[in-house]
C-alpha cells in the first residue's frame, strides 16, 4: 500500500511538471502565420493528407477500430488545452501513446495553418484567433 502511495505521488508530480513544462512552452510559441481563408485552406489540404485517417475527413472522427481520436470540433472534450499554441504542441510533439509526432514532417508554417483549419471547423465563437 504505502509502495502503491508513492507510485500515485510521483506520477502526479511527473503530471504536474509535463504540464508545467507544456504551459511554459506554449507561452513562448509565437504564430509565424496570420490567419486568413489562405492559410485555412492550405492547413485544409495538409489535414486531408495527415489527419483524416484518424481524426476523420470533417474532424468528427468516426469510429475507427485502431484508434480512439478525439472529435476535433469539440474542444470542449479535448484533454491538453485549447489554445492555438497547445493545439500546435499537440500536433508538432504528438498525444499519449496513439497520436505521432508530426515535427519531422511538417514545417511550424505548416502546423499553423493546420491549427487554423481546426479553427474554422470548430465553435463559431472560436473561429479565427481565439487566443484563450
Ligand atoms: C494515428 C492516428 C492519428 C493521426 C494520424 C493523428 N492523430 Fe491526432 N490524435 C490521435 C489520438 C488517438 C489522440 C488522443 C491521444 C490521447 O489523448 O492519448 C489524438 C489527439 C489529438 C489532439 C489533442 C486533443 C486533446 O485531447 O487535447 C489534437 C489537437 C490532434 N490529435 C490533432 C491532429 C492533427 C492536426 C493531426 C494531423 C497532423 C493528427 N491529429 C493526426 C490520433 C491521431
């Protein structure tokens, strides 16, 4: 009991400073793109290319019997922020175990316009910057 008590203890702490560590990231990450309907629809094309697969073609991510991707019009159900920039570190170094890295693949450039694309399919109310 008191090993399985420390295990809980340090996994919280190594919670506690990854998610230190990704707010402190994302505060420095400055958008190199400005959005615009270009920039959606470049971020569109790379989407259709990269994403689809997973997340679905319109983000809604239908059932797909290998992975369990979140419904990307639904920030309201996403589990590492919100933000433009955390949707950007989401993308650029990957999620848990199932969703890759992309950084090796894509230019920041790239990226952004793939976080605008999810802009424009997502809340009305957080369409275009949100900067939440
Ligand atoms: C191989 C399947 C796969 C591919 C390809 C993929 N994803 Fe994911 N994605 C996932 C899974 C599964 C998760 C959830 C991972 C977790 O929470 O452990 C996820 C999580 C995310 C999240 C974080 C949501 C949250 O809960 O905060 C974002 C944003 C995202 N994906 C966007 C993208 C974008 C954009 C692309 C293309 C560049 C992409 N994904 C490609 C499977 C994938």
């Amino acid at each position: 009991m008191a090993r399985f008590m420390i295990f809980l203890v340090l996994s919280a702490a190594v919670a506690g400073s990854r998610e230190a560590a990704l707010a402190a990231s994302a505060e420095t990450l400055q958008s190199s793109v400005a959005y615009s309907e270009e920039s959606v629809r470049a971020g569109r094309k790379t989407y259709l290319r990269l994403c689809q697969y997973c997340h679905g073609q319109d983000g809604r991510a239908q059932a797909n019997p290998d992975f369990d991707a979140p419904n990307l019009r639904r920030p309201q159900e996403w589990r590492n922020g919100t933000s433009d920039e955390r949707l950007f570190l989401s993308i650029r170094d990957g999620v848990g175990h199932e969703m890759p890295p992309f950084r090796a693949q894509l230019e920041d450039e790239q990226i952004w316009r793939i976080v605008h694309f999810l802009r424009s399919i997502g809340p009305r109310e957080r369409r275009g910057r949100a900067g939440e």
